[in-house]
C-alpha cells in the first residue's frame, strides 16, 4: 500500500481554496488542440508576413478598382447633357418660376431668407431641404408638395444646397 501511494502526485492545495490534483493528466484533445493551434499561428503568421500582403496595398487596389469603374461611368467628353444636368437646369427653372420672387434671382435673399449662406434655419442637409419644400415652414414659406413631384423637390433641393 506504500508502495502505490508514492506513484500518485500529491494534492497540493494552494492559498485562495483551490487543489491542484496532480493525479488526472490533461486530456489529449487539450494536448493536440494547444500545439495544433501553435501551428496555426505560425503558419497564418509566415502567410500574412512573407507573403507581401499588406492593407495599404489591398486599399490602393480598392481604390484602383473604384477610380476606373467611376470613370466608365462618366460620360465621354461632348456627349450630350445627362440626366443629371437636365435635372440642373430643371430646378434653375423651377427655382426662377416659383422661389425667385422671395428669396431673389440668386439666392441672396428679399421677403424670404437668403440661401446662399452656409447655414440655413432649420438645416442645409438634403432631407432638410427637401421637408422645407415639400412641407413648408412657419412664417410665410408655401408647402409645395402638391405642386412639385418628388424628383423635382430633390434636384431643386440639390440645387439650393449648391448655391
């Protein structure tokens, strides 16, 4: 019976409670998990350092790749006006029929506030803008929801954003 017990590890109880039995060794999966893992890293590590990679250069393909499908998007030079521009000039004319006669001829300002400042009352934001239009405000700003379509009250919006 001596015999036997000096084969086990002793118990070794430590200050906070806790007792280490030295008695049960770590199960092999645990083994084979910890060095598998070892490798891993290693070999993730070698793949990312040696292999040249590096998140400035996946950036600048991004941005390779951007740059030349925005520039398939755009229109050759002399090619007739775009959507876009015909919204432009749309709103101008929207803007000369409908908001001239308050906020004059450029935005500078009369009976209505001036919008060619920075910052407008309730906000210079798209979706600001456009409530403005399409809803109205207090004090003498006419809701134009009824008269403007929805593509109309955004590129006039557009346009009073870039005045």
């Amino acid at each position: 019976m001596l015999e036997n017990h000096q084969h086990q590890r002793p118990a070794r109880e430590f200050d906070d409670g806790l007792i280490e039995m030295r008695s049960t060794p770590v199960p092999r999966y645990f083994t084979f998990l910890f060095y598998g893992l070892i490798i891993w890293a290693a070999l993730f590590m070698a793949y990312y350092l040696l292999s040249g990679w590096s998140s400035e250069g996946e950036f600048q393909r991004k941005m390779d790749q951007h740059i030349e499908q925005v520039a398939a998007q755009q229109p050759p030079p002399g090619a007739p006006a775009t959507a876009a521009a015909q919204d432009l000039e749309g709103a101008r004319r929207l803007y000369s029929q409908h908001c001239a006669a308050c906020h004059g001829a450029s935005g500078q300002g009369g009976i209505g506030p001036a919008l060619d400042v920075a910052q407008y009352k309730y906000g210079r934001d798209q979706a600001t803008v456009m409530q403005s239009i399409a809803q109205g405000r207090p004090a003498g700003m006419p809701a134009y929801a009824n008269q403007f379509s929805t593509a109309q009250i955004e590129s006039l919006s557009q346009y009073l954003i870039g005045l």
